[in-house]
C-alpha cells in the first residue's frame, strides 16, 4: 500500500512537471529565440539535495554520449564548464525552459547594459536569495521600496575616505602571511594552504575595517572547545565555512544535543556571532551617546542608522534606518559576499601566478618602480593604489575568468517587457528570469582575442603622455564581475584595495613557484594546475574543488 502511494504520488509528480513545462515552452515559444526543455526542476529541494550525488554515480558509467542536451544544464553551476559555448551556439540570447519557469539567458553587451540599468522593469528576486536572511533581512533580499535604505546606510562606510584603512591593514595582514609562509621556505614539500590562508586573510582584513576586531594572520586556538565562547573572527570564520547548512538549518534547531557533534559546533558559533554582534553595537552606541565620534566603521554606519529608525518611525508613515534585525542580517551578509569573493580570487591567483613565472617578472617589474625606495611601512594608499596598474590587471585578469558570480539573475514584473537585442526587439513574457551571464560575456569570442587564456597584459594599455601605462575599461556589458548599474556590487573599490595591496606587498619581496610532484614534467605540472583551478564547484559562490593538490614555494627576492 505504501509502495503504491509513493510509487502514485511520482507518477502524479512527473506528468504535472510534464505538462508545466510544456505550459511554460508555449509560453516562451512567441519570443522567437532558441529554447532549450530542462524537465527537471533546478529549484526543486530533493534535486539540490541529490544532484552532486546523482552525477558522481553518472560520471562513472561510460553514457555520456548517450545523455539528451538537456542533462548539461542539470549540473548546479553549468555556467562554468559551458562558458560562453552555448551562446555560440544559440547566439546572443536563448532560454531554459523548466516546469517551474522560463529563464533567458542574455550575453550581448548592449542588451545587458539595459538589464542592469532598468532596474524597475528587471528586478532582483528576492525569493532567491531569501537564504541569506540568516540573522534578519538584508539589502540582497531587499524589495524595491526597502533596497535605497538599505543602500544609504551601507554605502558610508565603504567610501573613498575608508580606503586608507583598508590599505593600511590589508598590507599588515600580507606581512604576517608572507612570514607564514617563509618559514616553510626550507620544507622541500612546499605548502597547499594558499586557499586556506587567504580565506584567514581576508576575513582578519573585513574584521578590522568593517568592524575595528584586529586579528593577527593566524588564529590563537584553531579549534576551540565548544565549552568556551568562539571569538568574533573564529566564530564567523566556522559560520562561513558552514554556510550551505546555516542558510538551510535554522540556528534554533542546532543546539539539539543529539545532533551530530560539527552541528552542534555550527549552532554554537552561530550563536556566539550574534552575541558579538550584540556587544559590536552596543560598544558604539554607547560611545555615540558619550559625544565620541565612534569607531569611523560600518558599525558606526549602523548606529546611526538605528538610531534614525527608532526616533523618526514613532510617527512616520514610511521607515526610515535599520531596524537591529536588519544590521545583523547586513553583517552577516557583508561578511559573506565581501570575504568569500576576495579570497577565492587571491587563492585563484597565487597559484595562476606560481605556475606563470613570467607574469610575476612583469608585475614585479611595476611593484619595484612604483615603491623605489621606499619601505612597506612608508606605502601610502593614495599615492601608489592609482599607480598599480599591472596589479589590478591581475585582478581584472582574474575575475574575467573565474568570476565569483557566475549569472546575476533578474526577473520580470506582471508585464511583457520589450528588450532590443541580436538586431531586434524581444518581447518576454511576464514573470519570467533573465540572467547575464557573466562568464559568457567574460570569454566570449566576439568580444575577448584568446578568450580562454589567463594574460593580464591584455588589461594594460600604453599611454603616449608622461603617465605611463593605463587600465583599459571594457564596453559596458563585456566584463561585470561587481555587477553594473544602480545595484552594483557596494564593496567594489573595498576588493581593489585589499587585492592590489595583498599582491603588492606579496611580491615585493618574494617570488610564488609550483612544487613539481614526483617525476612530473614542467608540461605535466602545468596541465595539473589547469586540471585543478578549472575543477571548481559553485557553492553559492565559485572555488576550486581541490586547491589542496597545488602545493606553492614561497622564496624570498632582493
């Protein structure tokens, strides 16, 4: 009888799947452009759950060939392997087709341009990233009448003005890591915690410019008991190494003391963040209400904020600052975005600039001419960042090809909404996903000479006048990894700073080599640092599966 209901209820699952889709294809049948069926529903719990699973048994058996079109798309994070193929062969815009909805997927520089700056016709989707509310609404989740508010608050602290701040304490941090690792310098086997350590980096570097919590490069205690309270930094540091499980487990349920033990462990520094939190603002305010100008960071933003919300909301009918759930939901989501993205991108780039001895020389060249003379300590933010100019090619360089973000979705209201694109004007259904995506139009033929090559110089532009060398700047809509348009990426100029000085600082002084395995050939070394920085899974954010199998020397240089 059981056998016969469950066996009932996925008949009656997969026929209304099958007829939703179906719904959906005509749906999107009067846009006039390539349309792709995927029946399987990629929001759906049990896929995501199961997926990953389901693919490692599938990969083992010799069908490959054998798989319709659609099972390329069925893989969470397709947009990486895929890059700009499918639109090759689909051209400039195309879709999915699932039960669930439509979703248009877009690479024509001018038409993603228009996605970005119409921000009232293609708007964010919210329910999409309902995940990241894990302490309280946030500016990714906020509605269109909400997200300026947000917005006012958040931009402050990641001003012009803070960017000394940033330099100051991203080169402190490089300090300690080159340290790190040159005491390693006399182990043969080299180090593979380039992923590791740059995650520790990144994370004292938010701490301290965000928040005034200054850490040294590595952690007092890296495992704590659960007895005691996790510090601000460790207990943010395992809520973001836990982060699938903390969005998807509410934290009221992972005190239960028959929980496996790395639950209770999340539970618990998920709780001690919040009571950090709690002590962060309560330390401002009440220096704030001594007449003290506050600690100048993002928590003195937020003070101000939920100061303005409490005085000005008695009596107004709109709402005006944060309320407290919604710093903690910010902090949180600061956190996330703004120390996940950039490590990722230092780690791809330590090991992409090991295994390019040549690329080092040409930075290093432009490190050493920039500081002449001159000691780390004496750096100054605002004469040497502008000078840079072959480390933000690095970054751009970077990012162009391992983006953290690989789509930015964004959605449709109750009306068909016209786009001109591909020479013509599409008109999408209502309700229905648009996506740029990033890496199609980041290695996209038509737009990028040797799309696939990691060659910073092509960033690099020669300037006939007495400055030098400039940073080119793409069309809009050719390369986006902080979005574009109004709702751009808030800490963009924040991972410019730290990233140029990390790498500045790094290289200065010392010289990043791959340890060759046993036997293994300069060629077979390469091909193994391809193997693994294009081995990546996108766990809400793109990383490598596997940056432990690349082992650096880090050698110091005159």
């Amino acid at each position: 009888m059981i056998v016969a209901a469950i066996v009932g209820s996925l008949v009656l699952y997969i026929t209304w799947s099958l007829v939703c889709l179906e719904i959906n294809y005509q749906r999107a049948v009067s846009m006039g452009i390539p349309l792709v069926r995927l029946p399987i529903d990629p929001l759906n719990i049990f896929f995501q759950v199961f997926e990953s699973h389901a693919w490692k048994v599938i990969d083992q058996l010799p069908v490959a060939s054998l798989l319709p079109t659609w099972t390329h798309y069925a893989r969470r994070g397709w947009y990486f392997k895929d890059k700009a193929t499918s639109h090759i062969r689909y051209g400039p815009i195309w879709a999915l087709v699932t039960p669930r909805d439509i979703h248009i997927l877009i690479c024509e520089p001018q038409a993603v341009h228009e996605v970005f700056a119409r921000r009232n016709d293609f708007i964010r989707p919210i329910k999409m990233y309902s995940l990241l509310e894990v302490y309280g609404p946030t500016i990714s989740t906020a509605d269109q009448a909400n997200w300026p508010r947000h917005r006012k608050v958040l931009a402050t602290p990641f001003n012009e003005g803070a960017m000394s701040f940033v330099w100051d304490e991203s080169l402190r941090q490089t300090r300690y890591l080159t340290n790190d690792w040159a005491k390693r310098e006399g182990d043969k086997v080299g180090f593979s915690s380039v992923s590791v350590d740059t995650r520790t980096l990144s994370l004292n570097v938010m701490a301290a410019c965000g928040f005034r919590r200054s850490f040294d490069f590595k952690s007092s205690s890296e495992e704590e008991g659960t007895k005691g309270t996790y510090s601000y930094r460790d207990s943010l540091q395992i809520v973001l190494d836990n982060v699938i499980l903390i969005m998807l487990i509410p934290r009221r349920h992972l005190n239960y003391s028959w929980l496996p033990r790395n639950l209770r462990v999340l539970g618990k520094a998920a709780a001690d963040f919040k009571v950090h939190m709690t002590r962060m603002l309560e330390e401002e305010t009440s220096m704030m209400k001594r007449g003290e100008k506050g600690s100048g960071s993002l928590m003195t933003s937020f003070v101000r904020a939920l100061d303005t919300h409490q005085k000005d909301n008695i009596e107004a009918t709109t709402t005006k600052g944060l309320s407290v759930d919604e710093i903690f939901g910010n902090i949180f989501v600061i956190n996330f975005a703004g120390h996940d993205t950039t490590a990722n991108t230092l780690a791809f780039t330590m090991i992409l600039l090991a295994a390019n001895p040549d690329v080092q020389d040409w930075v290093r060249e432009d490190i050493l001419r920039v500081t002449e003379g001159l000691d780390v300590a004496d750096w100054h933010y605002e004469k040497l960042f502008p000078q840079l100019t072959r480390c933000r090619a690095i970054l751009h360089e970077t990012l162009r090809l391992y983006p953290p973000i690989l789509a930015l979705p964004k959605w449709t209201n109750e009306a068909p909404t016209s786009l001109r694109i591909g020479g013509r004007t599409v008109v999408i259904p209502p309700f229905s996903g648009i996506s740029p995506t990033v890496l199609a139009s980041h290695t996209h033929p038509d737009y990028w000479p040797e799309p696939l090559s990691w060659k910073p110089s092509r960033w690099v532009v020669s300037d006939s006048t007495d400055t030098g060398e400039t940073l080119s700047v793409p069309e809009h809509g050719k390369f986006y990894p902080w979005s574009e348009g109004p709702q751009n990426c808030l800490g963009v100029k924040f991972s410019q700073v730290e990233f140029v000085a990390v790498v500045a600082c790094l290289l200065r002084n010392s010289r990043l080599s791959i340890v060759p395995n046993a036997g293994e050939s300069p060629d077979d070394t390469l091909k193994r640092v391809r193997d693994v920085t294009e081995d990546c899974d996108f766990q809400m954010l793109l990383r490598m599966k596997h940056p432990e199998k690349i082992r650096l020397y880090c050698h110091a240089v005159e």
